[in-house]
C-alpha cells in the first residue's frame, strides 16, 4: 500500500521566453501544463497504474513567474476514491541564484487510474509518519467543496 510521502514530487522547470506570455512571465496554460504533468506523476505512484486527468479545480494563479526564475512544481495524493486519486499541487517561483521561494499557483486535481482504457480499482493510501499526516491535513483544509 502506498504512503503519500511515496507520492510527494517536487521538480523544476526553467521559465524560459518560449514559455512565457506578452508580460515576460510564464504563460497561465504551460504552468497548468506542468501541473498535469507532475500531478499525474503523483496520482500514478499512489494507484500503481497509468492516470488520466479527470478534473482540475481552484487553479489559483497568485503571482507570475519572470522569465529566468525556477517553477517549483510540488505535487502529492492524499485520498483515493474506488478508481480515483486526488492530488494537492503548489507551484512557487524559485530564484536560481539564492534558491528563494514565493507561492505562485495552487491546484487540486482528481486523476483516475486507467488499465486498457477503462476505470481501474486503486488501493488505499497509507498515512505513515508526521509527514503523511502534515501533508493531507494541509490538502483536506483547503480542498475545494466537492460536488
């Protein structure tokens, strides 16, 4: 059974002027990207199978990412569903030079997990250690009302 620290990934991408919009900052929908990107990379180490996106609410863009800066993408799954995984993902602007980071973009995803195309069963999440606990407290209370 998977912890959610076995899901938690953090990665990096260059904002680079190809990826950025008419204000010399990271373009709303490659950030969106990056975090379909590793939100599903989390979702699949949590159901042990291939996840397609199935939804993705509160996107908040807070501040924009300049052209040269780091996009700190984090992302980790703290519930499951019969055949979905939800996923907390955070995005921060980080400063290359000092490794300074500021909160840019928050996200709550729901991904499910797919085997030949159809809806598959995914196992529970474990929640072991201070770790695990820290991070899906934090995720349930400020997780979007479902509906």
């Amino acid at each position: 059974m998977p912890t959610i620290a076995d899901t938690h990934i953090v990665n990096r991408e260059r904002v680079q002027p190809t990826h950025a919009n008419n204000y010399n900052s990271a373009h709303g929908g490659i950030v969106m990207k990056w975090m379909d990107e590793i939100g599903a990379m989390s979702a699949m180490r949590a159901a042990q199978e291939s996840c397609v996106t199935a939804q993705m609410s509160r996107v908040d863009f807070e501040r924009p990412i300049p052209i040269g800066d780091n996009a700190l993408v984090e992302s980790y799954a703290y519930a499951t569903g019969r055949t979905s995984v939800r996923v907390r993902i955070d995005v921060s602007a980080e400063n290359p030079h000092t490794g300074e980071t500021e909160a840019t973009t928050s996200a709550y995803a729901t991904f499910v997990a797919v085997e030949d195309g159809t809806p598959t069963p995914v196992p529970d999440l474990e929640v072991k250690g201070e770790r695990c606990r820290e991070l899906r407290e934090k995720a349930l209370a400020e997780e979007p009302e479902r509906v």
